[in-house]
C-alpha cells in the first residue's frame, strides 16, 4: 500500500526490518507489502542493528562517557545523544558498537534507521515515511495511519510510550528530519549521528567525535590489513596513519588494498602512498572513497560557504580566525566569523581554540583541489590580500616588541580589512606567538613563488620577536633566506638590515665571531647607504656584543659611538638604551659611579619619552649596579619598583626578571633565604611562559644560593640541572659559567681534583667562545683548586694568565686576583 503524507523534496527512509513469525514485510520506494502466512500477527519486536563489526578499534574514553551516561537501568538519564564528526570518522561504527553492547537493556526492540543526508544517489530520508514504516513495521495496520506527520508522530510516541527500545537514527541531516522520531517515553534510547552539530536538538546530549589517536590508529590498520607487523614494518604503518590524519574511513579503505596483496610489502605499500601524488586518489576501495564522503558534505553548503571553504585550501599556514579570514575571502570580519562557525557546524573545520580554525589534513588537501579550479587572477588575488593582512599586522606588533627602530622608508601596506586591536607590548607578542606557524608558513610560501619584497617585509616584521623568543636556528635561517633574497634582487638596504638582524642573533647562540664579522659588515654598508640610523644601531649591537664576551674598553668606545649618533638623529629611545648599556659596560670594569650616572640619564630619558618598559628594564640595570657597590637597599627599592611597572605593563617576562635580579641582589647582602624564595618566583613565572633561557638561569642562580646556606647536595643537583638544560639550549657561555660555579664548590667541598677538570672545560668552551672574562674566571679557579692539591706552580701560572686578562679587559675581579696572586707568591717562596 502507499504511504501518503510526505514531502515530495525528501526520499522515503531505508530501514531494514524483519516481521515474527511468518510474516515477511517489503519496503519498495514507498509501497509496503506484507506476506502473511496462515495466522497473521502484529510484529512486536524489531532487531535491525547492523552487524557487529569484528575490528571496532579504541574509542575507549567515548564508550566509557556513552555507556556511563546510560547506566545500569534505562530510565535513569537523558534518553538522546547525537554523536557529531566529520565525514569519515566513525560516527556510525560507534554508535552501532554501543547498540549492541547495549541491546539487552531493551528488550522491546533495537532499531536502525538510515536517514541518507549523505547517501551517493538518495535524498534524504522524508521523517514522515520514516515515521510510516515504523509504525507499519512495529504492527500498526497501514489503513490505521493518519495522514499528517504531526499525527504520525505522536502516534508513534504513543506506541513507545511502554516499550523499551533503542533507537539508532544514523545520518541526520538536522534537527528538524530528527525530532518527529523521538520517543517520549525516558525507557527509551536514541543514538543520532550525523555530520552536523544539532544544535537545535533540545535536551540532547552531544558527543563530538575525533579522529583516532595515533596508537590506535596503526592498531586498526594492522587488523584490516590482517598483518602482525614487525617494529620496522610498525613504523611504516604509524607514518602512514599519520598521513591518513588517523581518520578511520581513510585507514579502512587503506588497509583493504592490502588485505587483499598478501604479498604486498608494508614498507613498499607505505612509501608508494607517502610518495603519491594524488594521495586523496589512492583512498578508495570499490565504490567507497574518501573523496566522496567529502564531495557529498561540500555540495550541501550553500555558494557562500562553498567559496569560503575553497579559500581556505589557499591558506598555507595550519590555522586561521576571524580577521586573516576575512582578508582571504574579501569579506568583513563579522560575516567571517558567521561563516567559520557555519562551517564549524558542519564538521569541515575544527576549533583548535576558541576563536581559531583548522582543517583535517585530508580536508585541507580537498579544500586545496577544489582551490586550484578557481581561476588563477582570483588565487593569486586571495592569497596576496592574506600576505598583505599578515605583514601589516605584524609590522603594527613589531612597533611595540622592536627595541629600535629599523633604517628604511615604511612602504605603504594596501588595505586590508579590520585587523586584530594590538595596544600593548604584550598584545603585540601574544598575537606572533599565536600566528607564528603561519607567519612561517607564509614567508615559505612566498619564497617558493619568488616573491622577494613579501618575504623580506615578513621576516623584517618578524626578527625583534624571533630574537626575543626563538628558536634561534630558526631565526638563523630565515635571515639567511631574507639576505639571499635581498642580494639576488638587489634590495641593498633590505640586506644591510638583514645582515643586522642575523648578527644580532647569532651572538645569542654564542657565535661571536660570525656574529662580528655581519655586524660590522652592515655597519659598512650603513655607510656606504648613509644610514645614520643603521650605522648607530650595528655601532650598538657591536658594543653589546664586546661586551658580552669581555672587551669592555672596545666597548665602551663603541657604545658612545652609538650614543653620539642616536643623539644627532634625534632618537631619545634609542640614546637612553645606548646610555643605559654603556652604564652597562662601566660596571664591568668597575666603574660604578660613572656607570650609575650614565643609567640615571638613561633613566629620565626613558620617563620624559613616555617609554615605560625602557624605564623599568633601567631600573634594573641599576639595582644591579648599586648591588654591586654593597648598596642593597637602594638596589632591592629600585628593583621592585622595576616588578611593578611590569606588572602595570601585564609584562610577565619583565616581572620575572626583575625577581631574578631581587633575589640576587637579596644574596649579595647574604639574605639568602629571602634569595631562594624570590628566585623560586622567578623560576615559576620563566615556566608558565616556557622560557626555558630564564628557568635555567634561575636553577644556576638557586644552585648558589642553596650552597651558600650549606646544602651542598641540594646545589650540586640544581646546578648540574641547569648544566644540562644549557647544553640542550645550545648556550655555551652559560654552560662555561655552571662548571666554573661547580669547580669551585668541588674546591671548597675539599674535591680540587675534580674542581680542576671541571674549569678546565669551561676554559675550553670560553676560548672557544672568545670570551676572556669566563676565560680568566676558569684559570682563576683553576688555579686555587691547584693551590690546595699543593700544585703551587702550576696555580701561580694559571693565576697569572688569570689577571693579566682581568686587567687587560678592566673586569673588576682583578684586584682580589691580585691579592690571591701575592699571597701565593710569599708562600712558595
């Protein structure tokens, strides 16, 4: 008989059914037929789940959340739960899986119901003939159905309303198709899975599914493949899940090719499908295909969505928000956001944190094939609108992190669409260390497509925070790649600047030596460019740089260069950091009231300039100095005035090294308690902003002070710490300064012999380095370990190498050097 009351635009819904007894039910397009035998009877249990699948693989923590949301006894949670995912990932298999373990709480019926919102060739399932085949197949004779689907429904509510059964509704297409099927009666389970987050399905319980994690991703290979793979062979199956994206539909059709190759190799199978080229292509088995399941969910967008989605396959980067969006799709930021949100809806993208999107790796290479169809002038438009929102916004958060200007005219940016508010130095660094990838991504991308000024306004715009937070091989290569750029177009500023920029951080990672050599190599081209600017700030970092490895006097002559030439330009900033790091450079030679004097100046240039951050990171350059002269109260008052304006600032990083120069001043004035507490803070604040430079400084600063309370084990053990997180930083001179701190606690701990070895490698890392301030504290302590082995010669020439460094580069340890040097020459004699 026919089944009226549908809607002509939706096909009548799949549902596989079987009758008691000897009766057989039919369901063809939307004409029931039943067979009756000798004694027709009503059907009043039904059992359609599909078969068990033998492999259903993880998926632990989803079936224990499903399983303990059901509990013991129906009847005592809510009875709906929709899991939601992205095609592919399992939303059926799961549900089926937890159908059966289930089916004995519901002995009136378990019931499968395919609803076809993504089926290849069928519209989807119409809620009225659902509703009718239900009831018909439930034994509802079919001249009893009412017309209307409202009727339907509660007709169907009716019959369930003392029956127990599970209902799987599999494919929803939304809420609507959905709600004329739910039962009322709490006994009752439904399970709806669809690609689409029903967020219109009131009092459901949502589960949204992700894709397999990696371990049980190679588990389910291995099983379709029917393999016990080796540990070589386990390798090759875990690169190739990855590049799956661990989504279950891929790694089943994946598998299947191999299950069916007994002789096949893993290895081989493996590098073929890293190795290919259409790797979407090689994910199909008969008529299913990963590609398909992806084809089916992009035609139910809407054009707008559609064309959102192709933009985003033009995206290198790993991520994107709101504002880069709405520069790709030349839209406002708020339609963007709606749209990302639409999409989010529909499973096709993930929020990886609020506010921030990311495709599947399978769906990103898709969004990148349907991209490609769209006419290159428009590609090439989109893709130049993201470029050019990504270098203005990162130049806007150079402004606050940069500590110098940059020489060169700004070149105009296009327009770009609203771009993210940036006010502080913190905004500024929160927004490049979130877009980082993609700032990467897209200095990538624009080398491979010669685009020569994108990449070096993009790395430009980048360097002061690369500097700042690294990686600093990374750094390295970028610079490297912004000077070949400039180079082979001809960019001669652009390379000066680059070569500053890689100078700059090639000190940090102790390359002293390479670092000089581009340093003054751009300070020449400065020159050559009458750069005034570019000549003072390569003056500066030279400066920086001599003093840092020791050469105070060269120095101090440059850093006043410097200071000269900021003064002429008229860059007050920029002369206040000359002057406070030429304050800097006094101390290390002892002079300590000139230096105060020239920090002081530095300091008010800072507060009449408005430059608060310069101020306080002043204000600690001068507790340093004023701790060195035995004034430590002054010191530890300017110190915390120097944590509160970072702390205005919302400047953690500031605030934590500030703590770190409180607690040593504390342990210059033998507070060393007080030390260890305030250096604990520092070292919490470096961690939760995984600065792994400043905790390690702090571990080596806690390490002295724990041996100047007498727990020598406790200081060992920290410093060996710090020791070792140098070595992975690749920071050699702080490794230098750990074993001389060593050496000399073997020495006092009556262990000269070991003390002596150790100083002997720091001698070498601080030769090697060029850094004759280390170099002479390693002969020094040297030295006095050889004085108390009786090695008295041997320690009166290492002691003598030891001050004539000390008095060559004016360091002010040379005069207790001196005294140590007489005083063994009188015993030896």
């Amino acid at each position: 008989m026919n089944t009226p009351g549908h809607d002509s635009g939706r096909a009548p819904a799949h549902i596989e059914v079987h009758a008691h007894d000897q009766s057989r039910v039919y369901l063809a397009n939307r004409d029931l037929h039943q067979t009756i035998g000798s004694v027709p009877a009503p059907v009043t249990t039904l059992r359609t789940l599909p078969r068990k699948l033998a492999y259903f693989t993880g998926r632990g923590s989803e079936l224990h959340r499903l399983l303990q949301a059901v509990g013991p006894h129906p009847g005592q949670t809510v009875a709906i739960h929709t899991i939601s995912g992205m095609p592919g990932v399992g939303k059926t298999a799961l549900a089926t899986h937890v159908a059966h373990l289930l089916s004995n709480r519901y002995p009136d019926g378990q019931l499968f119901v395919r609803l076809n919102a993504h089926t290849p060739g069928q519209r989807q399932a119409d809620p009225a003939d659902i509703l009718a085949t239900l009831l018909t197949s439930s034994g509802i004779a079919p001249r009893h159905l009412p017309d209307g689907i409202d009727a339907r429904a509660a007709l169907w509510r009716n019959h369930l309303a003392t029956r127990r059964i599970l209902l799987v509704l599999d494919d929803a297409a939304d809420s609507a198709q959905v709600e004329p099927l739910l039962p009322a009666n709490e006994e009752c389970l439904v399970l709806v899975t669809s690609r689409k987050r029903l967020l219109g399905l009131d009092g459901a319980v949502p589960l949204s599914l992700e894709c397999l994690q990696p371990d049980q991703a190679a588990l389910l290979f291995g099983r379709l493949a029917n393999r016990n793979p080796t540990s070589l062979e386990g390798k090759a199956i875990a690169s190739t899940v990855r590049l799956c994206g661990y989504l279950p539909l891929a790694i089943t059709l994946l598998a299947a090719q191999l299950a069916h190759h007994p002789l096949w190799d893993i290895n081989t199978f493996a590098d073929n499908f890293a190795t290919a080229q259409d790797r979407l292509g090689e994910l199909e088995a008969g008529d299913r295909a990963v590609t398909a399941a992806f084809r089916l969910s992009y035609k139910a967008l809407d054009p707008h969505q559609k064309n959102l989605f192709r933009c985003l396959g033009l995206h290198p980067g790993p991520e994107i928000d709101a504002y880069a969006t709405a520069a790709l799709a030349d839209i406002s930021v708020n339609l963007a956001r709606r749209r990302l949100n639409a999409l989010y809806k529909d499973h096709l993208v993930d929020e990886s944190t609020a506010g921030r999107y990311r495709l599947h790796d399978l769906l990103r290479t898709y969004a990148r094939d349907l991209a490609a169809q769209v006419p290159a002038r428009d590609r090439a438009l989109a893709t130049d609108r993201l470029l050019a929102y990504y270098q203005h916004t990162a130049k806007a958060a150079d402004l606050y992190i940069a500590d110098t200007a940059r020489p060169g005219t700004p070149t105009p940016t296009p327009a770009c669409p609203t771009v993210p508010r940036l006010t502080t130095r913190e905004d500024a660094l929160l927004w490049m260390r979130t877009e980082r990838p993609n700032l990467l991504a897209c200095v990538e991308y624009a080398t491979t497509r010669a685009q020569p000024s994108r990449v070096i306004r993009l790395v430009a715009a980048m360097a002061a925070f690369l500097r700042r937070e690294g990686p600093w091989p990374q750094a390295i290569a970028l610079h490297e790649t912004a000077i070949h750029t400039s180079n082979e177009s001809g960019a001669r500023l652009s390379k000066a600047n680059a070569m500053w920029d890689l100078g700059r951080v090639q000190y940090l990672v102790g390359a002293y030596d390479a670092a000089a050599k581009l340093l003054e190599e751009s300070h020449s081209q400065y020159s050559v460019l009458c750069s005034r600017l570019g000549e003072a700030n390569a003056l500066w970092d030279l400066g920086l740089l001599h003093r840092l490895t020791g050469r105070y006097d060269l120095a101090i002559k440059l850093l006043e260069k410097a200071r000269i030439q900021y003064h002429f330009i008229g860059d007050q900033i920029a002369e206040a950091n000359a002057l406070r790091d030429l304050g800097r450079a006094q101390c290390m030679v002892g002079k300590y009231e000139p230096a105060i004097a020239l920090m002081e100046k530095a300091l008010t240039l800072y507060q009449t300039g408005g430059d608060r951050f310069g101020e306080a990171n002043t204000l600690r350059a001068l507790g340093r100095a004023l701790c060195s002269i035995g004034d430590h109260d002054r010191a530890i008052s300017l110190l915390e005035k120097a944590r509160a304006i970072y702390k205005d600032l919302d400047n953690p990083f500031g605030e934590a090294n500030a703590l770190r120069g409180m607690g040593l001043a504390q342990r210059e004035a033998k507070n060393y308690e007080t030390a260890i507490d305030l250096a604990e803070q520092a070292r919490s604040l470096y961690k939760s902003l995984s600065n792994q430079l400043g905790e390690t400084n702090t571990l080596h600063d806690l390490g002295r002070a724990q041996y100047l309370v007498g727990d020598v084990d406790r200081a060992m053990t920290l410093m060996k710490q710090a020791l070792d997180l140098y070595e992975i930083l690749g920071n050699q001179l702080g490794k230098a300064e750990v074993l001389n701190g060593l050496g000399k606690i073997l020495s006092d701990s009556s262990q000269p012999e070991k003390g002596i070895a150790l100083h002997r490698e720091a001698l070498q890392l601080a030769r090697k380095l060029t850094h004759p301030l280390e170099e002479a504290r390693a002969l020094e302590g040297a030295a006095r370990c050889a004085a108390r082995t009786g090695s008295r010669q041997t320690a009166l020439v290492d002691l003598q190498s030891a001050v004539e460094i000390y008095k060559r580069i004016g360091a002010a340890e040379a005069s207790a050097a001196v005294a140590f040097h007489k005083a063994l020459q009188i015993d030896t004699s």
